[in-house]
C-alpha cells in the first residue's frame, strides 16, 4: 500500500468518524495500522493514532485507548505539531469516554485543546 492510499483509506476513515460511523472507520484502519506502525512515516502514523482514538473509545478497548493517545501525546510534546483533525477526533473520544471513563475523556479533551491552543497562536503568529 503507498502513501496515497494510505492518505486516501485515512481520510474515509476521517470521515466515518465525523459520521459517527466508528466501526466502519476502524475496519478501514486496520490494514492502514499494520502498514504504518512500522513506517518511517511519522506524521502519518500519528495521524493513525488521533484516527483510532475514538474508535477505541467506541468500543471500549480502553487499553488500546491508552496506548493510542499515549502516543500521540508523546508525539505533541516531541513536535509540537498542531491539527484541526486531531481536535475533532480527540473531542470526539473524549465525549464518547466522559461517561464510561471520565478521566480518559479529560485527558484526551486536555490534547485537544493544547492543539487548539498551538492552532491559534499559529493563527495569530501569521496574521502579525
């Protein structure tokens, strides 16, 4: 599978998320994980993680959860990038955790709003 339609499988993925449709998005995912664990790619096996995080919370798998946003959390502090994906996503799992597991859902809320955060400086950073 190339970068392409790694890029293509993840933003159906993006979209079924945004749909509410988390099993499908995860049934699109599974191929693209496997492939991108062991990329060299970084970017886009974060991306994968942000992907997941809500299909995990979804379903659930609140170790597979963990994991995941572990690592996108790393990946922030290590970075610093920013994505109005990642807020989506991550709001989205911290929706889906608030009641089940509360915490998890504030830490994931917590990410979110640190990338909101660095999006708007980056806003303001390109409007002086």
């Amino acid at each position: 599978m190339g970068r392409s339609s790694v890029v293509s499988r993840c933003n159906l993925a993006l979209m079924d998320i945004e749909d509410g449709h988390f099993d499908f998005a995860e049934a699109k995912l599974r191929d693209v994980w496997t492939e991108v664990r062991r990329s060299a790619d970084e970017k886009l096996r974060v991306f994968v993680h942000y992907l997941l995080i809500p299909c995990m919370a979804h379903r659930g798998d609140w170790d597979r959860f963990d994991a995941h946003l572990q690592a996108a959390t790393r990946a922030m502090d290590l970075s610093g990038f920013a994505d109005q994906d990642a807020v989506l996503t991550l709001e989205l799992a911290a929706d889906l955790a608030a009641e089940a597991e509360p915490r998890r859902g504030d830490r994931a809320r917590d990410l979110a709003a640190r990338h909101r955060q660095l999006l708007h400086s980056a806003k303001t950073d390109s409007a002086e």
